[in-house]
C-alpha cells in the first residue's frame, strides 16, 4: 500500500515523464531487513523518487534470506537488485549477477569493492562497512581496573582474569547456542596480519600454527573458555538476553561487529541506563604500537542477471550507496571513498587504531579459500568448529588446544591437497 | 473361479440409452474415482515423487546447490559416506532415542490402559497426557531450553529435593543427549498413547466381561485381552519409533543445533547440503537414510504380517 501511495504522489509531482535520464519501470529489490522495509525504506525510496520519479521500487522481505534465495537462484526470478549470499563462490558470481564494472576504477568511488569480484569484475557492493572489536562494559572494566584497551593477547587475558577476580560479572561471553556470534571472530582476518590474511591462509598447509592469523584468532578464544572466563554453561545462551545482560554489567565483554553498537544503545535506553557503560574496543591486536582493526563490507548490493531493468537497478544501487543514509541509519560505516566514520567509532579514531581492507586476491584465486573450507569441513565463517572449540576447550569434549588444532591443521591440509588436484 | 468371479462382479447396469453410447456412459463412470484422485495424486507427484527424483539424481553430482552446471560424479557421494566413519557414527545418537523410544511406548501402554477402565478425572487425564503432541516442536524446543538451563526450572525442582550443585543439563555431553531424549518422550508419548486408547477401546467389552467371570486380575487382563488385541498398532508404533530414532531432528536443531556431541543424521545432512555447500553428498545421506527406513518398514511387515488379530 505504501508503495503504492508512494507511487501516486511521485506521478503527481512530475507530470512530465523521464525524470533523470528519462529511467523508468519497476524494479524489485530483495531484502534480508523485514524490521525496516515497511519503515525506513519506504522513506528512502521517497527520496530517490524525488531524482528519478518514474522509477517504481517494491520490495520482497525475505525473513530467512539466505536459505530462501539458495533456491530462488535456481530459478531466473530472483528480483532485479538484491543481496549476494554468503554461500555464493566467487566463481559463480558471474552466473548469476550483473558485472558493476571494475574493481579498479569502483574502487576509486566506494569501499570494499574487492570483496565480491571475480576477475578483476565487480559483482556487488557492501551496503555499509563494519568494524570488528568487542562490545563492553565500561563500568564493570574500571571496577577491575582496566580503562585502556588491551594491547597484547596477554593483557586481555589479564584484564578478563582481573574482572573474573573482582566483580560478579561474567568477564566474556561468547553465545554458542545461537551460533552466529561464533562466527564474528572470523571477521577479525585482516586484525592480525594485514590486508593479505586470506592470501596467507590459502597458501599454508597449516594455518592453526602459531605465528599465524587463524591461530592467533581461534586460539584467543579458546585461551578465554579453558581459563574458564566465559559463560559456565554455553549451550543455553541467548543473544537478545546477552544484551541486556552487558548493558547491566553481567556480562564484561562479547566479540562483535561495529554493527551491533546502536542495538546495546537500544537496549540502554529500554532499560533506562546510561548507553556511555557501552564501549567498542579494538581487538588486542598490534602493528608497531598501532590497533589494527579488521574492516570489512556487510552484504554486497548486487544486479539480477535476469533483470530487465538493469539501468534503473543500477540507479537505486548507486543512489542507495552514495545517496540514502542507510549506513549511518544503521551506524556502520558509508562505503563512499572519503566519508566519515560514523558517531559510534569516533573511540577508535581516539585510538588511532588503523581499519584493515582486504586487498583483492589474485585472479584464478577467487574461491580457492571457500574450496578449501567446505572441502576441508572447517566452516570459518559459520558456527559449527568454533563450537567444538569451546567443547574442547571447557573440557566436554576430549583433547586439548594442541590436539585440536592439530586436527583442524591435517583436515586444512588435505583439502587443500586435494583441491589443488 | 471363473464362475464365482462372474458371481462376484456387479451385474451390468441395465443402460437406458441406445447400445452406441452405452460404452461412453460406462468409460466415464470408470473415470471418475480418478478424477477425484486427479488433485491428490497430482499433488503427489509434484511435492514428493518429482523432488524426491531429482534428489536421487543430485546424489550423482557435486552440486554445490547454486552453481548452474551439475556435474556427475557416479558413485563419488555414496563411497565417501560408507567409507568416512565419522558420517555413520552420528548414528550412535540414534540409540538414545531409540532407547527413549522404548520407555514412550511403555508408558504410552500404561497409560492408554489405565486410562481404557473407569478412572476418575479419566477425561482429563486423557488430554493431560496427549497435550504435549500438539504443541509446536519449535515451541517445545524454547520451552526446554529454559527448564534445563542453569538456575533453570529443573534446577529448582532438583534444588527441592536437595541437589543444590546440579549439573549442566544441555551442557555436559554426558547429559545432553539423555536429556533431549527425554524431551522427545514428553512430546511424542501422546501420540502413542492416542493410538493404544483408541486400539483398547475397539476391544468388545463382552471379552472383559468373560474375563471378570473367570476372575482374571488386572494383569491377566492386560497380557491377555488387550495386548494380542493391539498387537498390530505396539508393531506399527515400534517401527515408527525406530524410524523416527534415525531420523531425529527437531529437537535437538532447536535446543543445541548439533553441537556438544548431539548432533544426528539428518542435522549433518543439512549442515553438509549449506553450511558446507555439498548438495550433492547431502542428498546420497538422505537417499542412504530413505532407503535404511525403507528396509525398517519392509522389515516390519515381515515380521508383523497384516491380518486379523487373534483375540477373536
């Protein structure tokens, strides 16, 4: 209906067709954001049809976005703009979405370009950057002394350590039973060993050794549970709960994307307190006295292969990105080259901690790092070995962090043989 | 033969219309359970037989589930599942269910038994044990969640009973898989008991009244009368709890998603099919799991031959 109204009040202002470029049709737009689509988009679209009236946007919310568009990509309706799934290699994107043009020359214009390009070709841009860190609170940190940000994996163990020791707080939690918050350690690739993490990776037989960026990542997390400073029972957590809980301080610290900053402000102000207990600190990850944090792109905005109004598609993109203020509405980071960091970051410029860019992998590379992970079984951008991790590593399931890393290490390295068959 | 066949078939209809249309009028009359059929069975083939083709035929490829080329790898997917031991132990958290299996239709028995005589608030007792079945197993696996978490309910029924230091119910991988078993209990036991209460109560009541006049107790009743009386229905629920032991799901996705050493088949199936993008595996596991319920069922009939009771 509110398209729709939209739409009338949109051809009522422009009598005269063909607003800019004369672009006009309809287009769809597939969204994973069913909170906001009746809401905020709505607003947006307004706006975008004050420069081009004769374009007609609808959306499709799709409340299980990714397992529902894994099927609809095997049909050709799979709407005219839409999210690219994570599940997609970068091989296949080519199948399925328009090229945006080329890394190189987007680069120049947005953020985050390298993330889903294949050759050379960019196949989709981020809607809004992130920064990975940790979510805390600052009032239970002061009670144990901590007012900097660690700088060194041993002085946040310490910190963790001291918070155990002298408040009630549960120093780190880390939401096993909901999965996906396990899966936010990975964004920190980049943190530890610069803009080459996934280049690295894929050329090691052996990522979990030390030295490296994936054991300095997972062997974080592991140090945290077996010193028994996360939650005494992981598999009944639950993360609109763990909100609550930081922001009341029984909780110290959680692992997240800058993303997740204005909803423990939301929480705040449901609870009526104060949303300056809620600091964003960079991980304790160092390069010459320098935070570095890892930055990466949300889902990446992409074109419809299939679509028949690929220029008005093209339009709404582009407008969406430069144009509209989703990123600040959602307090992550405008992917336009040159714009500021939004309010919520403002500590880590304090800081000076320096955001880490993936750099382009090479061409014939694209998807060497999802083949060897799905070959390999390791899910590094999902739940399931991080949770093992946290088994073994309270000790409900057997081995230590040697022996589980050394079987993450052998799977690592078969696959990898295997796909360079 | 012959003769008793011509006996048994219906006489021809005596056709009030002329002898040329008479074969039309009979076709259409053939037709007509079939164009009843016709929606039914279309929707038959559409949402199962066709899908479960096209699963067949995925189980030949390395379908990664997006990529529009499927290639075929013959036999590929079902060599790795038999020869990579870690996708057949899952199985091993079968007899949990399998054993909790056991004890539903157990008490599913005693109850359904109990609750055939005169009992008071017999009514309610009846739709307190069948209740469970028709809640939302979603809702069943949130509503656990909280009773077996720390400083949950459960911890405050055993805190009673003075177990001040109770263990992690979900937590502890010792525990877990007993305690999602007895989830499952509390929620498919009405089922059971629905089919046994309805089984007992087409038992003929002249049987019970013999039964008093030679002073058969209570037990004797039991072994005697009612279980050779729904001997069919205890074989059918035993084969439906054995298949549903291999095929566990709900549950345990919704309260831990697999993880700390609950995981099942059919929970590595869907983490093989997207969290690991092999399609093409995932659907051999599913074949593999079709045709091991298929060989259950089979096996049941054997066992279980169709025919009469022989409580009469």
């Amino acid at each position: 209906m509110v398209v729709a109204a939209a739409a009338v009040v949109a051809v009522g202002c422009s009598p005269d067709d063909g607003g800019e470029g004369g672009l006009s049709g309809t287009i769809t737009v597939l969204t994973n954001r069913t909170d906001v689509v009746d809401t905020r988009f709505q607003e947006y679209v307004q706006e975008f049809q004050r420069t081009y009236p004769d374009i007609d946007v609808e959306f499709e919310p799709l409340t299980d976005y990714e397992g529902d568009l894994q099927v609809r990509l095997n049909t050709n309706d799979y709407g005219d703009v839409l999210l690219i799934p994570d599940s997609m290699t970068k091989d296949q994107l080519p199948q399925f979405f328009e090229p945006l043009g080329s890394a190189e020359e987007l680069g120049e214009a947005y953020r985050y370009v390298n993330e889903q390009a294949f050759e050379g070709q960019v196949y989709g841009l981020a809607t809004f950057g992130v920064v990975t860190g940790y979510a805390l609170n600052l009032d239970v940190w002061a009670q144990a002394g901590v007012t900097e940000p660690p700088a060194t994996e041993e002085e946040f163990l310490d910190a963790l350590q001291a918070i155990e020791a002298e408040t009630d707080a549960i120093p780190y939690y880390t939401n096993y039973a909901d999965g996906w918050p396990l899966t936010q350690w990975q964004n920190n690739q980049g943190a530890v060993v610069g803009p080459e993490s996934v280049q690295e990776r894929v050329a090691s037989d052996a990522p979990w050794t030390p030295g490296q960026e994936q054991y300095a990542i997972d062997g974080l997390l592991y140090d945290i549970v077996d010193a028994g400073l996360a939650e005494p029972d992981p598999t009944t957590t639950n993360w609109e709960e763990s909100k609550n809980l930081l922001v009341d301080g029984e909780i110290g610290s959680m692992v997240l994307g800058s993303w997740s900053i204005p909803q423990f402000h939301e929480a705040a102000e449901e609870m009526g307190v104060s949303q300056e207990n809620v600091g964003f600190w960079p991980m304790p990850w160092q390069d010459d006295g320098t935070f570095q944090a890892a930055s990466g792109g949300d889902y990446k905005i992409g074109i419809s292969q299939h679509s028949e109004n690929k220029e008005a598609a093209r339009a709404w993109i582009d407008w969406f990105l430069t144009e509209s203020d989703f990123a600040q509405d959602e307090g992550g980071i405008p992917v336009a080259v040159g714009s500021d960091l939004p309010d919520e970051l403002v500590s880590f410029e304090e800081m000076d901690a320096r955001l880490v860019e993936m750099a382009p992998v090479p061409e014939g590379e694209e998807s060497l790092d999802s083949d060897i992970y799905n070959e390999a079984e390791i899910d590094l951008f999902g739940d399931q070995y991080r949770r093992s991790l946290i088994d073994s590593a309270r000790g409900a399931a057997s081995g230590d962090k040697d022996a589980f890393f050394a079987d993450l290490n052998s799977r690592w390295g078969d696959a990898r043989a295997s796909v360079a068959d | 033969m012959a003769a008793l066949r011509e006996r048994c078939r219906p006489a021809p209809q005596p056709s009030p219309r002329v002898s040329g249309s008479r074969g039309t009028a009979r076709r259409s009359w053939r037709a007509t359970p079939w164009l009843f059929l016709l929606v039914p069975l279309g929707f038959l083939v559409l949402f199962t037989y066709v899908p479960v083709t096209n699963m067949v035929w995925y189980s030949f490829t390395s379908w990664d589930g997006l990529d529009q080329t499927k290639d075929p790898v013959g036999f590929d997917n079902y060599v790795k599942i038999f020869t990579e031991p870690e996708i057949f132990s899952v199985f091993l958290v079968s007899i949990y269910y399998l054993v909790a299996a056991l004890i539903q239709l157990a008490l599913a028995l005693y109850f359904a038994t109990i609750l055939s005589f005169r009992t008071r608030f017999r009514n309610l007792f009846k739709g307190v044990v069948f209740f469970p079945y028709l809640l939302n197993g979603v809702a069943i696996g949130l509503m656990f969640l909280y009773f077996f978490r720390p400083d949950g309910t459960l911890d405050a029924l055993v805190a009673l009973v003075g177990v001040n230091d109770p263990p992690h119910w979900l937590g502890d991988p010792s525990i877990a898989n007993y305690a999602l078993a007895m989830t499952s209990v509390w929620r498919f036991m009405g089922l059971n008991f629905v089919l046994f209460l309805g089984a007992i109560q087409s038992i003929p009541s002249e049987l019970y009244e013999a039964a008093d006049m030679d002073g058969a107790t209570a037990w004797q009743k039991f072994r005697y009368i009612i279980l050779p009386g729904i001997k069919q229905i205890v074989g059918l629920s035993m084969i439906l709890a054995i298949s549903g032991a291999l095929s566990v799901f709900e549950i345990p996705f919704i309260m831990t998603g697999g993880a700390n050493e609950t995981s099942t088949f059919v929970i590595e199936t869907i983490n093989t099919a997207f969290t690991f993008s092999q399609v093409g595996l995932a659907s051999a596991m599913a074949v593999v799991l079709l045709c091991i319920v298929l060989f259950i069922s089979w096996a049941q009939r054997m066992i279980f031959p169709e025919g009469k009771s022989d409580l009469v």
